[in-house]
C-alpha cells in the first residue's frame, strides 16, 4: 500500500518562490547521495526546500541549505545533521555545462523540487537568472489577466 501511495504523489517537495524569485532558463534531473535515516525523513515528507540552493565546487554540484528533519525513531546510533551539505550526481557532460553557465554567464543554480522517481529520490534543478521587481510585478500581472479571461470566457458560454 506504501508503494502506490509513492506512485501516486512523488513529490517529496517543492520550492514554489523559486519560480517567483527567478526567470528558470533549464531544467536538469539530479540523483541524491543521502544517508538512510534522510530516506525515511523523506518518505515522511520531512523536507524543506525554501532557503536551499546549489552550489559547484571542485566540478561537482553540492545541495545546501535544504533542512531534511530526522524522524525521533530513524536513527539512535547516527547523529543527525538536518542541514549538511549533500552531493548531487550528474553525469560529466551536464556538470561542464553547469560550471561554464554559472561562471561565465552569470547564471545561478536553484532547487525546484525533489520527487520520486523508480524508488529513488531525484531534484530537479533550475538554471535560473534572478528576476527584478518589475519583472515579479509583470509576471503577476500577467497572471491575474489570464485568471479574469477565463473567468469571462467561462461566464460567456452560459
């Protein structure tokens, strides 16, 4: 029963100001090195990805800041450290395509989501480039229109 409730709803959670705080240019897929009592956190739904983000060091890419907190029954001989960095696996091909984004171009790397996927925790990363105020305004503003459009559409049909 555990295993269709997973199917059913894979996100584990979402960083929803992400996508209000900054323009997502790029999307990639990245595995989690994580310890066990993190996966059973997880499973729980104990993650956080608000004041995350992700950083590259040495070629690699490395998750900070994400809060995963520990379930009192996971673990009693690990001392749990709800906050440690964790690394991020990507292939060679994507991480050089990061690193040259990100240091050249000015780019910034931004967790969108982590989920399930075939039993694993996956996140989704953003390429992002940081919106202005306008910009925030604009997009709201947008919004709202298509919101009132649907909303006139709807009422004109009867």
């Amino acid at each position: 029963m555990s295993k269709q409730k997973a199917d059913n709803n894979p996100t584990i959670a979402e960083n929803r100001q992400a996508r209000h705080e900054y323009f997502i240019e790029e999307t990639y897929e990245a595995g989690l090195s994580l310890q066990g009592w993190e996966v059973k956190s997880m499973r729980a739904g104990r993650v956080q990805l608000k004041e995350a983000y992700v950083f590259l060091k040495n070629a690699e890419a490395f998750l900070y800041g994400a809060h995963v907190s520990a379930l009192p029954t996971a673990s009693t001989h690990v001392i749990p450290d709800p906050i440690r960095t964790r690394k991020l696996l990507l292939n060679r091909a994507e991480l050089s395509r990061l690193v040259g984004a990100v240091e050249r171009k000015g780019y910034t790397l931004v967790p969108l989501e982590m989920y399930w996927k075939a039993g694993r925790a996956k996140l989704r990363i953003g390429l992002a480039k940081g919106k202005k105020e306008h910009d925030k305004r604009a997009t709201s503003k947008d919004r709202d229109w298509q919101r009132e459009k649907s909303r006139l559409m709807k009422h004109s049909k009867r």
